[in-house]
C-alpha cells in the first residue's frame, strides 16, 4: 500500500515537473544510503534500552511477579 501511494504522488510529480519527478527518482537511494547508518543506531539503542529493562525487571520476575 505505501509503494503504491509512493508510485501516484511521484505520477503526479511527474505530469506537474518531470525534471523534479527525476531528481526525486536519482536522489531517493542515496537519502535511504545516507540514512541507514542512522537507522542502524536506533535499532541498537531500542536494543539496549531493551536489555537495560529486562535487567532491571529481573529481579521481580525471579521473585513471581507476573504482569497481568
């Protein structure tokens, strides 16, 4: 669905300013390349932050507690 919606606002683009709709086309991978090193950080923090509270809810779990 969104590759879809993707591909009408960029036929749209297109018929409005095809040299526009191009430049969009060329420059969409390298923004995805220039924000993969980001996403890669993010997913490490979620990670730690994941760790950080399994660790810290560690102890309630050895003594019983269970989330209802």
């Amino acid at each position: 669905m969104n590759a879809m919606v993707f591909f009408v606002l960029w036929c749209v683009l297109l018929v409005i300013s095809w040299p526009v709709a191009v430049l969009a086309l060329v420059l969409a991978p390298l923004i995805w390349l220039l924000s993969l090193p980001f996403q890669l950080l993010g997913l490490l923090l979620s990670a730690v932050l994941a760790f950080l509270g399994a660790l810290l809810l560690l102890p309630a779990r050895l003594l019983g507690y269970r989330d209802r």
